[in-house]
C-alpha cells in the first residue's frame, strides 16, 4: 500500500518512468504519517504540541493519546461530547501527509502508479507501460469526510455498480462497471466519519472487510481492493457505550478510542474563546474588553456544565462561550456608536444579551425549569449570577467594599444601563466613597469606558453577595 516522498524537485515527473528515475521510495500512508510525525517531534514543537498548535487544553491528554495511536498506525474513535473539537483534530491529522504524492492520471482512488489496485489503472498500466500518465494531488485531495446519517448507504461509502457503464456495454461482474464510494476515493489518505453509531447497521456492517481484510463487496460482486486508508471515526460516548448503536464487531476493528473533554480551567475555556471568536467592529472604535468580563463568560459555560438542570450527556459546548462573547461584543458596539463612544467596552449590563445566543444550546434534563429554554431565562439569569459572583469573589477584597456599602447603607443608590453612555459613570464613580478605590484594585482602568465596567461589576458583586438591593 504504498505512497511517495521526496524532494520537490521530484515533483516534475509526469510519467512512471521518469518517477521511476526520480528515485522515489514507495510506503504505506501509516508510515507516511508516523515519520512526518517522528520528523516533527526532533524538530521540536511548541507549547501546544508538535501536532496541534491550535487546540488548547489537550497538551496533556488527548494528543499524547493521539501521537500513540499515529506511530502505531491505529484507525481510531474519538469520543466526545459535542463541541471539544474532534472533527480540528481528525482535519490537523492532514498535516502529517506529505505534501504532495504522485497518482495515476485521472484515477477514481488515487492509484500508486508502480502498483495500482483498480482494473482500470492495470489495465493502463499494461498498455502504457513506463508512459504511464502521472499527476500529483495534494493533501486535501487524499482526505474524504462524512457526517453519518440514518440514511447514508453502502453505495455512498463503498461504491455502486453504475448504471451508465452497464448501459455503455460492460458487464455487471466486470470491475471497471464500479462506481467507488467516500472511502476507496480516499486511498492512500485519511477517512472520518462524524457521529458514527447513527450508521445505520447494515452500512456499519459494510466496513468491516474495509478496515481489516480490505476486501469490498458490491450487490454481490467481490473485488479484491487493498485500500490504503486511515479512518477516523467521531462519536458521543453515551451512543458508542450504552445505547447499543454501534456494531461490535465494528468497535473491535477500531485499534484505539480515544476521549475528548471540555476545558478544565477557566483559563482554557477563555484562550479557546478569544481565538475562536469571530467579530467586525468599527475599525475607528477600538475594542478593550476587561478581563472580568472575559472569565464571567467563561464561568458561564463552566457552570452550565454543572448544572443538574442541564442534560450533560448532550454537553455544553465550547461555542456557547464563544457565541457569548461575540455578542457581549456586539450590544457593547452598539451603545459604543449610538452614544458617539470613543472605544468599545463591554459592561456588566451587556451580559443579558447573551440569553439570545444560550437559548437552544442548553439541553435540560425532564422536568427541569423550561424557562431557561422557553424564553424566560431563569436558568440562565441564575447561572450568570453564579459566574458573576464567583469572579467577584476571587478578584475583589471584601475589606475595600466597606466604605462602598456603608455608604450605601445611608440611602443612596445608583442606576446603570446598557444604554448610559460612559460619561456619565464618573460622577457616580467619584460620590460613592470608596469606589474609586476598589477599582483601581482591580486593575489599570484609565478610560471612561473602562471605569465604568468596573464600577458595574463592583455594584453587581455587592449585590450578589446580599451587600445591596438591586431592582431591574
């Protein structure tokens, strides 16, 4: 099962012989990628791993667990709730490729030209001898993916006897009267399949010659077809484990399973968030988003995945932080323009906004308060107010919070708005005695905009530690 390596130069052979001449070694994708992985590792890699610079939070766990399953050239499960990355980890799979290999011109499955495996390509082969036709396809070209369906077929993974080239005069036991499914179209390459136990039965049963004996069988007719692919398939753990939707026979065929997480720290969930975020501002109004307000959000999630109300065999995914966060950004943006603002800042009173974008992606357990789904926002509210609470416990010292209490313990109050522009924060900031110093403890708040977020969550903190009373 061989594919090429070799300098670039290489890469001008159009034809066998010259490929012949180039002096190309043929090996198998599994030690294709277990040696661009090896090569990886003695160049050394950086603080995310030499596989995955982009995935946060795996360093540790899954992808030592991964690298394993590569240098022993395992088809591997990756199970995981939704949302922690499985199908980045199966496409990052695509960098340990070669760059380039070269192929049969214009074959289906991407024949090694020294040995091709379709009738078609042998066929060729015998006629054209060392004037084989050779081109080079890259790595996305050897990569193949399906999201499982009930309604997905062994035709679309294995392939179909074609009707056209019955109709042209072939036979139905003729090899060449094959029209080849996902995974023969990804030989010599990687296949993932995402949500694999809702194949349907028969198609899971279709794989097991694929993965192991290699061989394929189409509306009867057997074709001895020694594929070269690695696959990768994706799965919710309570599907894969408990429910019965997987094969057995077909978990036996996967080498290893391995087993994804959420973050495990605030920290994580928040450097996920900020590089998956996507946002258009105002290119003249900056954006400065404090860092309070970065991990309320991101205490959001973690609490929610807590939550007894919560179905956590569904998951709460990493996009609710970064959905939250891109619309925390946006309503701060609008009040930034409607009050002719100077930067954009989000405030305590922007975090409401994110009711819209948690809605739906919360899945509750039978009998749990609907409001938090429905339109309400209980559940919601309540886990806001936990995350709030809690990043206010560990950033602000309950001795600087005295003078603010006491002296609104004497009948003074205060009203803030999403809508209030930041000017307007500052006399309140400079009456309020003590204020002023509990943010400046919090951190370098120099701007309007800044100091006005900060003296929202000192007002926000008080109340939720039943310090004041606050009436929406």
């Amino acid at each position: 099962m061989p594919s090429y390596s070799g300098a670039v130069t290489h890469l001008l052979a159009s034809t066998l012989g010259q490929l012949k001449e180039s002096g190309y070694l043929a090996r198998g994708v599994r030690e294709e990628m277990r040696s661009n992985l090896l090569a990886r590792m003695e160049r050394g890699g950086d603080e995310a791993g030499p596989l995955f610079p982009s995935i946060i939070g795996y360093e540790d766990s899954v992808i030592p667990e991964l690298e394993n399953a590569v240098l022993c050239g395992h088809h591997i499960v990756l199970l995981g709730e939704r949302g922690q990355a499985k199908t980045r980890l199966i496409r990052a799979l695509l960098s340990l490729l070669d760059e380039a290999v070269p192929v049969v011109a214009g074959c289906e499955i991407n024949d090694d030209p020294c040995r091709p495996v379709c009738a078609s390509c042998r066929r060729r082969l015998e006629e054209s001898g060392d004037g084989l036709p050779v081109e080079w396809i890259g790595r996305e070209q050897r990569y193949g993916e399906k999201l499982a369906t009930p309604d997905v077929s062994i035709a679309d993974l294995v392939g179909e006897i074609d009707p056209v080239k019955i109709a042209e005069g072939r036979y139905l036991a003729d090899e060449e009267a094959v029209h080849f499914g996902l995974v023969p179209r990804s030989n010599r390459g990687i296949f993932a399949i995402n949500e694999l136990p809702d194949l349907a039965e028969k198609v899971q049963v279709g794989l097991f010659n694929l993965m192991e004996e290699r061989d394929l069988q189409i509306k009867g007719y057997k074709i001895r077809l020694p594929l070269d692919v690695l696959i990768v398939a994706t799965a919710n753990p309570e599907d894969y484990t408990s429910r019965g939707r997987i094969v057995t026979p077909l978990k036996d065929r996967f080498d290893v399973q391995i087993r994804t997480h959420y973050p495990k720290s605030r920290e994580h969930e928040m450097r996920i968030m900020e590089q998956e975020a996507r946002f258009a501002v105002s290119p003249e109004l900056p954006l400065r988003v404090p860092d309070f307000i970065k991990e309320i959000i991101a205490a959001f999630t973690m609490e929610a995945r807590r939550a007894p109300e919560v179905s956590q065999s569904s998951g709460v995914s990493v996009r609710v932080s970064i959905n939250n966060y891109e619309t925390v950004i946006a309503n701060a943006e609008k009040r930034a323009v409607a009050c002719g603002e100077t930067e954009i800042v989000p405030r305590i009173s922007d975090l409401p906004s994110m009711f819209a974008s948690t809605n739906g992606k919360l899945e509750l357990e039978y009998g749990a308060d609907e409001a938090g789904e429905a339109g309400g926002g209980a559940l919601v509210d309540r886990l806001l107010g936990c995350a709030v609470k809690s990043v206010f416990d560990e950033r602000v010292d309950p001795e600087r919070l005295v003078p603010v209490v006491d002296y609104m313990s004497e009948g003074w109050g205060v009203a803030v708005s999403d809508a209030m522009p930041s000017a307007l924060y500052q006399e309140g900031i400079a009456s309020i005695r003590g204020l002023k110093d509990v943010i400046d403890a919090l951190g370098s708040f120099e701007s309007p905009g800044l100091m006005a977020s900060a003296a929202e969550f000192v007002l926000e903190g008080l109340h939720l530690n039943e310090k004041l009373n606050r009436e929406r």
